[in-house]
C-alpha cells in the first residue's frame, strides 16, 4: 500500500488514531516461531538509550525461540506483521553476528544495514511504502553463522520535537550457509546508531520535505 505525504492524507492520519502493529511472521512459517516475541504487546520503542531498541522489549534473549536453519545467503527473507503498516517512515533491515548461538545472543556487537525501503517523491509530493510484509535478500558474501536478522520500521508521522519517532521493531534468529567472505561495513551498535539529530529523525514530513535520508548507518551490499 503506498501512502502520500501531503495535507489532505492529514485528516486520513489522524482517523487512525494510537494503534499499532508488530512482525510476527518470518515467510511462512508459525506466529513468533522464528522471531523473538516481545512483552510489549504492539507497542513501539522510543527511547534512543534503550537496549530495547536491539530486538523490542522482552527481546534480549531468544528464551524459547527456534533458530531457522540452512539460510541460503542470496536467499529473501520475508517479515509479516499483524497489520498493515500505516504509521509512515522508512523500513531498514539490520543483520548481527552472534558469537556462538542466535538464541544467547543479547545484540551487543556490532550491527550492519543490508536494506533500507524510504519515500519515493513526485510533484504531487512524498509516497512510502507501507505494507503489511517486506522482504529482504541476505547478502550474497556475508559469512556463514548464526546471526539475528532485524526489521525496523521507524515511524515519523509525529514531528519531532513536539512528537517523538517510534520504532517498530522484531528480530528473527537465522543460521546463514552458503556465505561468503565479506567483511559487512559500517557497523554500528545499537543503542547509539541512531542519534536524535540525524535529518530523518527530526524531520517534519508535513512541511517542505521534498528529499529524505534514512537514519543510520549505510547499507552493505554485500
């Protein structure tokens, strides 16, 4: 579903009210199976400090989550939420190495961007992408292992600072093979990657946004 940015998408956005939305679904498979259930219902994350912005509240840990083996890299990777998203903001995909299992791994290392999804502009003004699933390819080269695969759906529909962004976030437990020997770059850790003065953090998308840059480290081609 692709949504506008201008005045007259104001009144549709505002009949939308506080509700809001979580992943829950990695491809096909059950509810939470594969994606470490948070304990904050459906609510988002907003504080930049937190630890919670590695994988949502409740998701230090994987607990009682499967890992998906025998992830192909070059293979898609699909993310399913409860609802279509309709808060708007760019979606970013994250990738992080655990040192030993997915499941122990708390997200403290280091963290690369392999794909962000941001508006498209026409004259008529900005559209973003807002859908109920989205899809990511695993980097051809990225090296063999266990890895936390991360959707964040950053929501900047209340301009800051009169409103604060809030980040939608699940993570999924994966073991990739067919790897390569790439070194993923920039890294980043998360708490910190994320600032609170980056341009598309702070933007106001209801006021001469004509061009934006997703928050964050730059994606890894891979």
């Amino acid at each position: 579903m692709k949504f506008a940015t201008t005045l007259a998408a104001l009144a549709a956005l505002a009949s939308q009210g506080s509700a809001h939305y979580i992943f829950e679904y990695l491809n096909s498979y059950s509810q939470y199976q594969y994606i470490r259930q948070n304990t904050n219902y459906n609510s988002p994350v907003t504080d930049l400090t937190s630890n919670d912005l590695r994988c949502n509240v409740g998701g230090e840990t994987g607990g009682s989550t499967a890992t998906l083996g025998s992830v192909a890299a070059g293979s898609t990777m699909k993310f399913t939420a409860d609802v279509a998203v309709y808060h708007q903001g760019p979606v970013s995909f994250y990738m992080s190495k655990a040192p030993s299992t997915a499941a122990s791994y708390d997200g403290s290392g280091a963290w690369f961007k392999i794909k962000d999804i941001g508006p498209t502009f026409t004259a008529s003004g900005a559209t973003w992408d807002l859908e109920q699933s989205y899809s990511v390819t695993i980097p051809k080269s990225v090296p063999n292992g266990d890895y936390l695969l991360r959707i964040q759906q950053l929501a900047i529909h209340n301009p800051y600072p009169a409103g604060i962004p809030q980040f939608y976030i699940s993570c999924a437990q994966i073991t990739v093979t067919g790897g390569g020997s790439g070194t993923p770059s920039p890294t980043a850790k998360i708490p910190g990657f994320i600032t609170g003065t980056e341009p598309g953090y702070t933007v106001n998308i209801y006021n001469n946004f004509k061009n934006y840059t997703v928050p964050g480290p730059a994606v890894w081609s891979g």
